[in-house]
C-alpha cells in the first residue's frame, strides 16, 4: 500500500467511504426507522422484525425517561445475553445515557469500586439478578422480561434529547496497576468513526448474517450488535449456553448460515478443532465416507473471519484462511474504539519465520506515530484520531492521553510495535507490565497489590509465559514471610476470587526466597521466565505404564513444556487452561491417529489416566 507519511508515522491508507458527522445513536435510529418489516434478529427459536424492536425501545425509552434518565445519566445494567439487552442498550442511547455493563460474576468488591469510579446513578438488572442487586447501594429499576410480540407504543409523545458527537456511549472497566480497574468512557463520534470507516473497508453485504458471540463486557460486541443494523443484516444472538462453547457456537453458525464471524485467536482455535470448515459441525476428515464428496473442501467457507484481542498465531491464521473467503486480523485497545488498525491477510502475509500475523494498517479516521526511544530497538505506538476515547479519572487520563498538534485526541498505547517494508504494523511486546491472556488485558499490579494483602504473601510478581503454540499463562511468583507455609495456590486463587474475576487469577505459582533484581534495582520479570522455563528434574515414572500412557504422558508434558505429570494429576492444576487444552487435543488426535472431541476431553478434568481410558474405548469401538 502507498506511504502517506514517514516510515515511523502513518495516517489511514484505507479511504473513508461514509461521512461519519452524526452521532451512532441518530444514525441507528434513522437506519431501523427505514425498514421495520425486515428480521432483524434471531435468538433460539425467536425471529424478531425491526417494528418489534422498535416499539420494545419506545416502551423502554419512556420507562427509563419516567425514572429519571437523561442526557448523560451514566446507567448501570445487569443483563443476561437476550435480545431484551440489545433493546436496553438502544433506549438508554435514545435517552442520551451512558451504557455501563456489569458482569454478576465480578467479585462483589469490584461491582462496587466500578459503579462508584463511574458515578453510576441507576443500576438496572433482571429479576434473575435480583439478589445481587441487593447487596448493591444505588437506586434501582428491575426489568422484567419484555415482550416483543406487543408492539403498543406509550400513547405521548417522547421527547428525544440532540445529541453531539461527544456525548458519551459508554463506560467499560479494564484492569489497573493501582488494585482499582480504570474506566474507560467511549463517545458517539467514536462509534460512528468505527463504524461507518470499517464496514465498507470489511466489503460486507446487505442481508449478511452476523454472529454476536463476544462477552457483553469486551468491546468487539459492539460492533457484532451494531453492524447488522445498520447495513440491513441479521443478528444471530448466541444465548449463555452457547457464547463460550465452541461446539454450539459451530452448530449456530452452520444452522443459521453466518456470514461474519469475530473471535479472539484462542476461540478460533476452539473453533477450528470443533471442525469448523469441515463438511458438518466437528465433523473429521476421517469421519467422511466419501473423501469427494463431504471433503472439507467442499465445506462451506465463512465470508468474513474476523480476528481481535490478541496476537493472531501465524499457524491460526493460515488454517482460517483455508475456511474462509476474507480474514481479518483486527487491532485496537479498549481506550480506542474496538480496532485502530487492520488487514485482509493472505497467505503472502504470513512466512514461515513470524509467528504472529502483521496488525495492519490504521483503519480510516486513525494515525499511527512510533515514538522515538533510544533504549530499545522498538517504539510505542501512540495512536491518534476520531477513535481515541478517554478515562473517567483525570490524573489516569492526562497520564496516557493528550491532543496532538492537530487538536484531535491521542493515546500511548504502551505497545512497543515495528513496521516492516511494506509499512504494515507487527506487535512485539508491552512495554509495561500490562499482559494479555487469552484475549484479556491484565495489568499485573492489580493482581500484586491483592496477593500482597493475603497472610503471609510478602512480595508478588505476575507476568505471562507463552508456549510454543502461541498460548499464553498467567504466572505469579510469590515470596512469603518466614516460617510461612512454602505453597498454597488453591488456597490463594479462592481468597483472589472475592477481589477479582476468574480470568484475572494465577494458573501456576511459584515460591521463592526473593525476586531476582535487575541492575537498576527494578524486578526482574525476564530473570522470572527464565525460572519458570527451567524444568524441574523429572520424578519416579509409574511402573507398568502401557504404551499409550506412556504416549499420552509425554503429550501432555510437550503441551505443559514440563518433565512429568502424574497419572491423575489434573491437566489445570500443572498449567494448562482452555487454550492450552484445545492444542492438547490436537496434539492427541495428530499424533495418535485419533478423534477426540474437545466437549468429551473437558467433560471431567483431563488427566494421563482419563484420556488414555477414552482413547482405549474409542480403539475398541
């Protein structure tokens, strides 16, 4: 692609195609208003029509106005995934109110430090969160189950409040080095930049079918709630039951013909060991009878995969692009709008000496700046434009955030990023200690700051250790006071668990007498990875093992790069997670000439023992 600025500084190659001067809230309106007869939404057995949706929003509008819901009311919501939340979210924007998702799994703890950093005014829940709603000291407003086959209208006129582009959207909470996460507040001029530069760039379709699969409270889902309606596409609402589970997710998006599909590489992952571009949900090559006909290669291919989150493993990419008409791999922090920067990947972009794909171009309305550091071979990229959001605290905000010499807003990503020849961006590294696990971003000192109020725990460190598959750990080193017990992880993960969410918490512990320092006195979290890559001397094998445990032992210790792993020893508690359990399962199958499912592995903790007996009855069937 052409350059338009230097090689340290870019500005969007990709041309705007859409005037983005309307706030996303006014735009939404007009778009639903255009064409109520079409399907907007499918959710189970549920089809809904756009003049259904609209007249639930009226209702909900008029409820929230009559509650006292204004123009910048910042709006609590604790919903599970129905279309009664896409339908809340829409009459608080009507309302010019600022939308903020609570997740009922937080840590009681966490809800309150976030609706107090937000100044929530209203905290809004379905009965079923109704005891949690209970512990929360705010005022409040229960909505039950809404009806979407009434589609009455309140018989007064509702006043709608004049939006500006820098009315705020939303309110979401990543994590913070202080114990306390940060709020991040995204605007209507954010969104529709969003929105109106990367929907023609992606080439969708009118009529295409978007799965919403994301969390409610992890960015990417607005643009799965958004995009279909406003280019005439239909909504597939994955339920609870199905948003994390890769197997349902896979008979959803075949069952309903999905056109467009977004995930974090770890997801498709899942997917793709699921059977996704194979002939059938989890269907194997093997398990066709007729290699002509139900090939894989006459699967039907995803129009547009979308990739964001993490760093997109060289590997992932090139097995999406073979099930795939378009793939994406997507960048951007929370504090900039979903995405800053992207690229359609082709088999070109991914060589065999790079392990994770280019990050792209910035997407229209965005610049690019890699800034000078003369201590390191890399630079932080600063990304500036009509995306850049803001935190609700000001000493966070002046700290990451300023206006550059044009005036419009900029952010220091803390990512520490490269260019190549063709000035495509690549990833490298953070330049702080903020990690990304599995699609979530973590600042390790939130994690430090509770392991140091546990009994006992004197000094904590966390940092990230990533296999060779591209998948990464949470690791924390733990130095306890004297004469306190060596070891006692599950112990410390249940104490966490009141203060922070499940992703949030160690897989493996390590205990030492001090953390190692660096010669500016600093921890040294290189020196710590080093530590947990040294592999423990390898104990007494079992006598008698079979073959196959024998095989299937040394699986799992290639996956959990350790020396040996007990016969019943749990595949979670040696390290593994999701990700990990997924490359395991493909090791299995590749290695072993077997069909193991995903489902079946994790249907009780996975040990030596338990696979090597799945695997025997499978020999035998």
């Amino acid at each position: 692609m052409p350059s338009h600025n230097s090689a340290r500084c870019l500005t969007s190659v990709f041309p705007p195609v859409l005037p983005a001067s309307e706030p996303l809230a006014h735009i939404l309106q007009h778009a639903l208003a255009t064409d109520p007869e079409r399907t907007v939404l499918s959710y189970r057995d549920t089809r809904l029509h756009t003049r259904q949706l609209i007249a639930a929003v009226t209702r909900l509008t008029a409820a929230l106005q009559a509650n006292g819901v204004g123009k910048d009311s910042v709006v609590a919501v604790c919903f599970a995934r129905t279309p009664d939340m896409l339908a809340l979210l829409l009459a608080l924007w009507n309302c010019g109110a600022v939308y903020l998702p609570l997740d009922p799994h937080w840590p009681l703890p966490r809800l309150r430090d976030c609706l107090a950093l937000a100044k929530a005014r209203l905290l809004l829940y379905q009965p079923t969160y109704s005891e949690l709603a209970a512990q929360l000291a705010l005022p409040q407003l229960r909505i039950d189950s809404i009806n979407f086959q009434n589609e009455q209208t309140p018989g007064t006129r509702i006043e709608l409040p004049t939006l500006r582009n820098n009315d705020p959207a939303y309110v979401l909470f990543t994590s913070g080095t202080s114990g306390l996460p940060k709020a991040v507040q995204i605007t209507h001029g954010n969104l529709t930049n969003l929105l109106c530069g990367s929907l023609p760039l992606l080439g969708v379709k009118p009529g295409w079918r978007y799965l919403a699969s994301s969390s409610l409270y992890f960015d990417p889902v607005f643009f799965e709630l958004l995009a279909p309606l406003l280019t005439r596409g239909l909504l597939v609402f994955a339920d609870d039951d199905s948003y994390q589970n890769p197997a349902r997710l896979l008979a959803l998006i075949e069952q309903e013909q999905v056109d467009v599909v977004q995930a974090t590489p770890a997801m498709w992952q899942l997917l793709l060991l699921e059977g996704l571009g194979q002939q059938g949900p989890g269907k194997k090559d093997s398990e066709t009878s007729d290699p002509g006909k139900n090939s894989p290669r006459n699967a039907r291919k995803l129009p547009l995969a979308l990739s964001c989150g993490e760093a997109l493993p060289t590997h992932t990419a090139r097995r999406l692009l073979a099930c795939s008409m378009a793939l994406w791999n997507l960048y951007g922090p929370t504090e900039c709008t979903v995405w800053a920067s992207g690229m359609q990947l082709t088999p070109d972009d991914l060589p065999d000496d790079t392990s994770t794909a280019p990050i792209g171009y910035p997407l229209p309305g965005y610049h690019f700046e890699l800034l000078a550091d003369s201590t390191a071979q890399c630079r932080e990229l600063r990304i500036s434009g009509k995306g850049v959001g803001s935190y609700l605290d000001r000493e966070a905000d002046a700290a990451r955030f300023a206006s550059n010499a044009e005036g419009q807003r900029s952010f220091l990503s803390g990512d520490c990023c490269a260019q190549d020849a063709k000035q495509r961006y690549h990833f490298l590294h953070r330049r702080d200690t903020q990690l990304k696990i599995n699609g979530y971003r973590i600042e390790a000192g939130e994690i430090e700051h509770f392991l140091c109020l546990l009994p006992g725990v004197e000094q904590a460190c966390c940092v990230a250790q990533t296999s060779t598959e591209g998948v990464s750990r949470l690791l924390a080193f733990v130095v306890c006071g004297k004469d306190m017990p060596n070891r006692d992880s599950a112990a410390w993960n249940r104490h966490l668990a009141s203060w922070l969410p499940q992703w949030m918490l160690p897989q493996r512990y390590y205990v030492l007498d001090s953390l190692p320092l660096s010669a500016n006195g600093k921890t040294d979290r290189k020196a710590l990875l080093r530590l947990a890559d040294e592999r423990p001397s390898a104990a007494a094998s079992e006598a008698d093992l079979s073959p196959l445990r024998t095989e299937v032992r040394r699986i799992f210790c290639n996956i959990l790069e350790c020396d040996t792993i007990g016969l019943c020893d749990s595949f979670f508690d040696a390290g593994g997670n999701s990700m990990l359990s997924a490359t395991l399962v493909m090791a299995l199958n590749q290695q072993l000439g077997s069909q193991l499912r995903l489902s079946e592995v994790l249907a009780t903790p996975p040990t030596v023992s338990s696979i090597s007996k799945l695997l025997e009855a499978q020999q035998q069937s």
